[in-house]
C-alpha cells in the first residue's frame, strides 16, 4: 500500500536553531499538506500545494516558517528561528483530487519537534 | 466549511458496537462527511466518507441522517486497537482544507 513518507521521525533541536522536515506524497498525487498538531489538540492546517504553487498559506507563521514543494512531487517544511511553543507534531498529508467527488487525505506517520 | 461536534470522549466494551455521534448542523448540500481515526503518536487514518446515503467498508459504517445534520460512524465490533481518538470532517468537494476539531476519544474496555 502507497504511503506518504516523512523524515525525521523524531527531531530535538535548541530555541533560535532552524530544523526543517521533509515529505515524500504518494506517486501522482498533486495535492500536499502540511498540518502542525499540538499536544491534545486536532491537527491544524499550516500550508496547501496544488503541484508546486501554494494554495492556502494563510495559517503559515511567515516569519519563522517556510514551505516549499519545487518540483510539485517532495516537500520541505522549515521553521527558523525555532521557539519552544512550536513543539508539535508535523505531519504531511497528500491527495489526488480530480475535481469532483470526495477528496481522501493520506497521513504520513508525523514528525515529532520538542524545542528546548 | 460546516463544522462539527462530536463528544470528548466514550468507552466501549471489547466486542460490543461502538457508535460514534457527530452533528453538523450546517452542512451544505454538496458537503461529504469524512471519519478519520489517530492512533497516539500516528498520522490519521482515513476510514470512511458519505454525502447522502450510508456507507458501508472494511472498516466501519456511516449512517448519515435524512436531514444531514448529523451522523453516526459503527465500528461493528470494538477491538482494543480502535482506541483512538475519532474525527468528523465535512468538507465541500469544491474546497480545499481539510479542518480537524478535537474528536471524540474512543477507548475499548476489555
């Protein structure tokens, strides 16, 4: 069964330090998310692409995060500088969307961010 | 997008029917209503979508009411591996975001 890939895993990393996170989406699928999920909360939508244009960034903390997806296949989140409350799972989501009916989302396993 | 309300937590006894509510008061006609799981530490799993009629997978089934304003996921028999928080989407097919509440904490007694 097709998955979305991230990497790492798990990341540690000191406030003021940049960390990025990388997503593999399935193979064709042309739209890919990046969700932030805090601690006992539901995931929050941070940045959409539509192949490799942005869609929806408008929950995107701009000064300190970054999202690019260059070639519209693999995506790259970057926080810089990092802050104790971006402590939060990450997690990349893609979809094949053909403009009508349902729109299915696929989850990666997440990468875990604790800021010291 | 509509938004949901499910409550903040529920148990089920293992091999027992776990019936999972959701109201969405104000749904649209061309909304879907969407079920995803998360299993602690893992991304969401989808498990089943419906706009009108009720669905029926693998995993699960949706119950969606005549009226749309609320619906019901099944899980037929509870298994101590559906404890995971449970999450009702409604999501036009024209939209874009996907937007998650808190869910509802489903855990299976033994």
């Amino acid at each position: 069964e097709a998955e979305v890939a991230q990497s790492p895993r798990y990341k540690i990393t000191e406030k003021s330090q940049a960390v990025a996170f990388w997503c593999d989406p399935i193979s064709g699928h042309a739209t890919l998310y990046w969700y932030r999920q805090i601690l006992g909360q539901g995931p929050e939508l941070l940045v959409q692409f539509q192949d490799e244009s942005v869609v929806d960034d408008s929950q995107l903390p701009k000064d300190r995060f970054s999202a690019e997806r260059l070639k519209g296949v693999d995506s790259t989140l970057k926080i810089q500088p990092a802050e104790l409350g971006d402590s939060a799972m990450y997690l990349c989501a893609s979809s094949f969307y053909a403009g009508t009916g349902a729109n299915v989302l696929t989850f990666g396993a997440g990468s875990r961010l604790t800021v010291l | 997008d509509a938004k949901t309300t499910q409550p903040t937590s529920m148990d089920c006894a293992e091999g027992r029917a776990a019936n999972l509510p959701c109201n969405h008061s104000t749904i649209s006609g061309n909304e879907y209503v969407y079920w995803y799981r998360q299993i602690h530490s893992q991304g969401p799993q989808y498990i089943i979508h419906g706009l009108k009629n009720n669905e029926t997978n693998e995993m699960a089934s949706l119950i969606i009411t005549e009226d749309r304003k609320s619906s019901t996921l099944i899980l037929p028999h509870a298994t101590l591996r559906d404890t995971a928080v449970y999450y009702c989407i409604v999501r036009a097919n024209t939209g874009n975001q996907f937007y998650f509440g808190t869910g509802t904490s489903l855990t299976v007694i033994p």
